[in-house]
C-alpha cells in the first residue's frame, strides 16, 4: 500500500475500524472525573459498588422517558446498584427542572463541559455500568437494551464479585 505521511493507508483503515467499533474492544476504565451538585458539592466520580453513570441532554425527549424507566427499573435492585444520572449541556435551571421533575427524591449531577468528549458520549442518552474499579462493564449509547442491562446485573449480583480474567464486550454486553 502507498505511505502517506509514513502512515500506511491500511493502518489508517484499521485505527478507522477501531474508532468506528469499540464494543469489541476489551474492557475500559474510566479516567477520574468529578460531577457536581446543584448545592455546590464536588463528588469525586469512585462508586463503592456496581454504578450505572447515565447522561442525559435536558432537550432530549426519549432521554427523559430513558431517565423515569431507569429509576423504575432501579427500584427493584433494592440498592445494589448505585445511579449518576448527569446532565449534560444543562444550567443550573435545567437541573433543577430535572430535580423537581423527579419529586426531588433523586440528584442530578452536572459535569465539566469537556466529560462527554473525555468519555466518548457523542449521543444522548448515554449509559454506563462501572464496577468498583471504575472498569465499564456494560454500555449503551442511544437506547437502552433494558432486558440485556436487567440481565446483565442479575447475573452480576448473583455471581458475586468479578472475575480478575481479562473480559471481553460484544454489543455493548461485556462479561
């Protein structure tokens, strides 16, 4: 093939399917970020167990219906699975419409402006399961595969604590 720029073209189309493909990917860790309350408190983003990181644009509608679903959803897992709902793109206005939306019985976080390009979020909702060592074991961009997710935590919190294994994803599923 012909270099371009000491780059061959089948190295550019290869770091092309990559980009284009991460589900087939191992799994990622997530770097160290912070979110923000609307009471002014900084989290560092370390959860003490399995937690669903969930954003969300103010101006998406299937966001919102994703948002309810989950908290519904969550309401089963009797606390197993800590949930960040962060607002992206939102003023301080926008999450407080999402609070009392929400009967203020839940936070939404908001976060630096630069996270969703740090995290790869291109698309609203995004979803994020992450473990303990801040690892994602299940993504979803788009809509959300409730029966995959509900199966996926099942099986997680029935199988104790991760294996140490090297573990791979397959749409968006990694086990």
């Amino acid at each position: 093939m012909k270099n371009i720029l000491g780059v061959t073209v089948l190295g550019l189309l290869a770091a092309l399917f990559l980009c284009l493909f991460p589900a087939e990917a191992s799994v990622r860790k997530l770097p160290s970020f912070r979110l923000y309350t609307l009471r002014g408190e900084e989290t560092p983003f370390r959860p003490s167990s399995l937690a669903i990181l969930f954003f969300l644009d103010p101006r998406c509608f299937s966001c919102l219906a994703e948002l309810v679903q989950l908290y519904e959803r969550m309401e089963n897992l009797e606390g197993k699975v800590l949930l960040y709902p962060v607002c992206l793109q939102c003023d301080f206005r926008d999450a407080q419409r999402l609070e009392d939306s929400l009967g203020g019985k839940y936070t939404i976080y908001l976060a630096h402006p630069l996270l969703p390009a740090l995290l790869g979020i291109w698309e609203t909702p995004a979803l994020f399961l992450v473990n303990t060592e801040g690892r994602v074991l299940y993504q979803a961009r788009g809509e959300v595969a409730w029966d995959d997710l509900q199966s996926f935590l099942v099986k997680k919190n029935t199988h104790g604590p991760s294996r140490s294994k090297k573990d791979s994803c397959v749409i968006g599923l990694c086990s």
